[in-house]
C-alpha cells in the first residue's frame, strides 16, 4: 500500500475489511490530521487484520499442548568435563575471531511500548544504573565501545524501533553524539505497527484522526531487518551472525564472545541463552523440543505438573528458562524472508485508551476492552535446522527493567548491578562491606571502560580503591 493511494481507494480499502467506521470524524478534521490519518490508514495491512480478527479475536484456538514435549538439552554454564572445557575454550576463540574479522552486528529491539514502567519516552532512554543513572542505550554503547578497544573493527548496531518512538530515539542519540559510536555504525529503523481492535473486531480510534496503533511485537523485527535493508547493510558489511537482545537490561552483553562461538561452531542458526528457573512456574519461557524442534512454550501453557516434575537428583526437569537473547545467523533470516515465513500472532487483552465513535468523547477503559496482537521472535526457533542452547549465569548478565518497583523493576536491577559487580570485585582478591545481611554495604557501578567481566576486574585490581561501608564506587 502506498501513501499515494487516492482517499477514495483508502475509504474502499477498509470497507471492504468492514473498518469503514476509522473515517467517522473524516470530514470534521483539519488537511493535517486528515493526512495523518489516511498515512496511517495506508500503512496498515487490512488484509492481515481481517484474517487476525477472525483467528485471533473472534475465534482464538486454544493452544493444545502437543503430545511429544520434552526438555531441551542446554550447554551447561560451568563445562561439565574436560572436552567441554576445551569446546568452550575454542567456542571463545572462535567468537572473538569472529568480533576481530568484523563478522558480528548488535542487535537490539527497542519498539516496544513499555507500558509497565510508565516512562515517558523510549525504554532505552530510561536511566538505568545506580551511580550515574546512564540510561540503558549509553550502558549498550560503551559495551560496544570497550568490546571495539579489545577486538579492533566497530561493531555494526542495529536499533529497531517503532513509529511512535523512532524519532524520539534518534534524536537522542544525536544528542548524546551517539554516545561515542561512529554515525556510520548505527542504523535505526522501524518495525510495522498494527491497529488494536475491539473484542468485536472493530480497529479502535485513538482520536478523531489516529488508529490507536500499536507495534507488531518482538517477533516483527525479523521482516523489519528484511523491509528495512538491515541485512542487506549486513551483508555489504561481511556480518555473518547477529547478537540479539532486549533493550531493558542494563548488564546484557550486547555480544558474548564465547556465545556467539559456540552458536558458530555448532552450525546453530538461532541459538538462545537460558537461566535455570529459580522455580518451576518461574514466569519465563521454557525451552523444550517439540516434534523434534525447539520450542519454547510459555509457562502460562506449560502444564503445572510438567512444571514442577524432577529429575532424580531433584532438580527441575524443564529447567532452562528464556531470557530473550539470542545468536541468529544472517542468512538463517534471509532465508525465512525468502520462503515467505509467518509467525503466528499472539492475542494480549489490554486497556486501550480510545474514543467512542458515538460522541468522539475519550475513554479510559478499566478493563481490557481491545485486543493486540503481536508475534515473537521465539517461535522462530522450530523453523531452524539446528538451534543451541546455552545456560548463562543469572546474576552475571541479568538485571532487566519492565517496571517501577519489584520484581524486574528498576530498584531490583539496582541491586542485582551492585551484587554482580561485588562478585567481579570479590573474585579479585577485592574486599567489599557488607551488611549483617550478608549483601554490600555499598553502591558499585563498573564502565564498561573499566572492565567487561571479572577477569578486567582481576587484571585491574590495583586500580580499585579501597571501600568504606556505605560508599559508591564508580570504576571507569
Ligand atoms: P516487553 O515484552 O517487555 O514489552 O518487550 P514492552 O512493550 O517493552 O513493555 P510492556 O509490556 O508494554 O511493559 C521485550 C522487548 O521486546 C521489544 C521491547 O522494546 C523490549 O526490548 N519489543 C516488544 C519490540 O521491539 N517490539 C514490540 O512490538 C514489542
């Protein structure tokens, strides 16, 4: 669909789709807000959401939980024996070479619309750390940068975002002079969006001129990559494999490489990272294969006894948990793209504040009364011929922030921070206070300058001052 198309062919497009009513208050709308609207109405698929309202919305399937469902086997953290030990230590040779030729781009996904944390603004300019409150884009900048000081070449960093926050992320950037990275390695660009609709199917308006729109969801960004040219740039760049993460979690590392080696080595081409589940109905996906593929099923579809059943020495049997980070290759989503895949679409109830088409007047439901609808980017994982799996260390690299308080919440983040670094630290020689609790008396932020993990921390330790109790200790 092309904004050029006529009002006249807009007006039968989403008649024919039975959507006719998002014209309601056309002729009431001054030039500008009429071409808003009309943009959005022309960059919507109106045959998809035909079809999603009737497979999503009206007569949504339940999930039967397939009869073959078994554990998926993962790459310990700690190498279990000897052979292990040298695979991960050619896996680490290997992902830095792979860093050093320049065959590795960051990718992160930054569309979201993070409506739990209440920011105003993209969730990446959100302050993130708990010295100097860097918001989360700068922690993944200077990852970059210090990754670049170790292994030489700039490492390529795609950013997706939404249309309603691509510009606010861009400017930001700009602002902060892209935080040290060069223009020429960063490309932004936008996932599609989807009007959320009522529980009748109808698209609801957010106003008199604009769909209340809302974006495709994570699993959007693997035709983002494709429409936008992200891969072609890759190929142009010699990329072979992108590091995928998620924009809420200030202690990612944006590449891993022993990760990326091992997804290499391995021929994977989607590789995720898991963390044990704490306990068995841990609000995480757990990675399973299906028919023979891997799968994750999320915990609200994973049966309670499944869930909780045991090995003999008692640990949980559907123990790996997904954390949203994955190596994918590049040509494993050229290909995809090439043979037409589609993800299915995944139906969320939400509040959507919007207008009654009676009066225009605005309405704050209290309860959900629209529907969004969203792909993920993990059921890409059974379309892969091989897909790995690797357990990464919960407290070194997992401290992510959905919401203002508790669980994954920006004070829970705050600590796990200091926690890690106090391990960097501790695994130095370094001396931390602690509380009688047992947790440090005091407030620890690392620059990614200073150290990427604890073996920086251990070649820096002369570098480290000594620590009163209830300091904060910035190392950069
Ligand atoms: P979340 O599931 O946490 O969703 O996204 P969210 O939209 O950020 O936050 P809530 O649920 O409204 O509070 C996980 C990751 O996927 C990205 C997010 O930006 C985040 O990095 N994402 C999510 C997208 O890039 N696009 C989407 O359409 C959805």
């Amino acid at each position: 669909m092309t904004l050029a198309m006529s009002q006249i062919a807009l007006r039968q497009l989403v008649a024919q789709h039975g959507q006719q009513h998002v014209y309601t208050f056309y002729e009431q709308l001054t030039p500008m807000q009429q071409q808003q609207l009309d943009g959005q109405v022309a960059s919507v698929d109106w045959a998809l959401v035909s079809s999603l309202v009737e497979t999503v919305v009206k007569h949504p399937q339940t999930l039967a939980l397939p009869r073959d469902v078994q554990p998926a086997p993962f790459f310990p953290h700690q190498p279990k024996a000897s052979h292990d030990a040298q695979l991960y230590q050619q896996a680490k040779l290997r992902g830095e070479d792979l860093l050093i030729k320049g065959q590795v781009a960051a990718f992160v996904v930054a569309g979201g619309q993070g409506s739990r944390l209440g920011w105003d603004g993209p969730k990446g300019t959100f302050p993130a750390t708990p010295i100097k409150q860097k918001p989360l884009f700068q922690c993944f900048a200077e990852y970059l940068l210090a990754l670049q000081t170790k292994y030489g070449p700039a490492i390529p960093f795609y950013i997706m975002t939404s249309p309603a926050n691509h510009k606010a992320t861009t400017d930001f950037f700009a602002h902060h002079r892209n935080f040290g990275l060069k223009p020429d390695q960063l490309m932004f660009f936008s996932q599609d969006m989807l009007p959320a609709v009522g529980l009748d199917g109808k698209a609801l308006l957010e106003s008199s001129h604009s769909l209340a729109l809302s974006p495709n969801g994570h699993g959007g960004s693997l035709l983002a990559l494709k429409k936008s040219g992200a891969l072609t740039d890759m190929a142009r760049r010699g990329i072979e494999h992108i590091s995928y993460f998620q924009v809420d979690n200030p202690i990612v590392r944006c590449v891993d490489p022993l990760f990326i080696g091992l997804h290499d080595l391995q021929g994977s081409q989607m590789s995720s990272k898991m963390l044990p589940k704490a306990f068995g109905k841990e609000k995480l996906g757990n990675f399973c294969i299906v028919n023979g593929k891997m799968t994750i099923i999320e915990y609200s579809d994973l049966p309670d006894q499944l869930a909780e059943e045991r090995n003999r020495d008692g640990s949980l049997r559907f123990l790996a948990g997904s954390v949203a980070l994955h190596a994918i290759r590049r040509d494993f989503i050229e290909s995809l793209n090439a043979h037409g895949f589609a993800l299915p679409y995944h139906r969320a109830d939400k509040k959507v504040p919007c207008i009654d088409l009676a009066t225009g007047q605005a309405i704050k439901p209290e309860k959900p009364n629209g529907v969004k609808m969203e792909t993920f980017v993990f059921d890409a994982l059974p379309l892969a011929d091989k897909a790995i799996v690797y357990e990464a260390d919960r407290m070194d690299e997992f401290a992510p922030i959905k919401q203002p308080d508790g669980i994954d919440s920006i004070v829970s983040s705050k600590v796990i921070t200091t926690q890690r670094n106090t391990q960097w630290l501790e695994a130095a020689g370094i001396r931390v206070p602690q509380k009688p609790d047992g947790t440090p008396d005091c407030v620890i932020e690392i620059a990614p300058s200073f150290a990427l993990n604890a073996q920086d921390v251990a070649a820096k330790r002369g570098k480290v001052p000594s620590i009163a109790p209830g300091a904060s200790v910035y190392l950069e």
